[in-house]
C-alpha cells in the first residue's frame, strides 16, 4: 500500500514565514496586564450570563415552559461556572499575595 503525501501543504508552508506567524500573534494593543484583566472580565461576564441564563430557565419551568432536566442542566453548568471563577480568582489573589512577600 502506498502512502502519498498531502499536497498543497508544501506551499502553504513556503509562503508563510514562521516570524510573520509569531509575529502578528504576539502584537498587543495594550500591555499585558491590561489584556489579561480585560480576558478575565469578559470570562466574569459570562459566568454571569450563564447565571442569568439559569434563572431564565427557572422562571420558564415555573411558568411549565420549560422541563426539569434542562433547568437542572443549566443551574449546574452556572454552578461549575461560579465555582470555577472563584477558584481562579482564589488561586490568583493567592500568588498576588506570595508574589508581593518576595524579596527584591
């Protein structure tokens, strides 16, 4: 049996330099820090959709819109949502505090 190869990665390959790929990967409109708080706020606000989302569902199975597994789904996916957020946030305002203990 023989194994031909893949075409057309060959050209792919030649005509994307790997500096233009890291390159415009790594280019950043602000700095770091502020990225990085703007990705933890956006993951913020989701875990809040995602709460609100099952209150929704909620009021929906109330009203007998709405079937006890989807609701029961949804409140644990916000349940995990919220308890991942706060280990995150735990675990990060704990290497703050360890960071901010080393000596210069």
């Amino acid at each position: 049996m023989d194994i031909n190869p893949v075409s057309g990665l060959g050209n792919i390959i030649k005509n994307t330099p790997l500096t233009n790929v890291v390159d415009n990967s790594l280019k950043l409109d602000k700095n770091p820090f502020q990225s990085l708080l703007d990705k933890a706020v956006d993951s913020l606000n989701a875990v809040s959709a995602q709460e609100m989302n099952s209150e929704k569902l909620i009021n929906d199975y109330i009203q007998g819109k709405a079937s006890l597994e989807d609701v029961m789904i949804e409140v644990e996916k916000a349940n995990l949502s919220v308890n991942l957020a706060m280990t995150v946030i735990n675990t990060s305002v704990t290497t703050i505090k360890e960071i901010m203990q080393m000596p210069v």
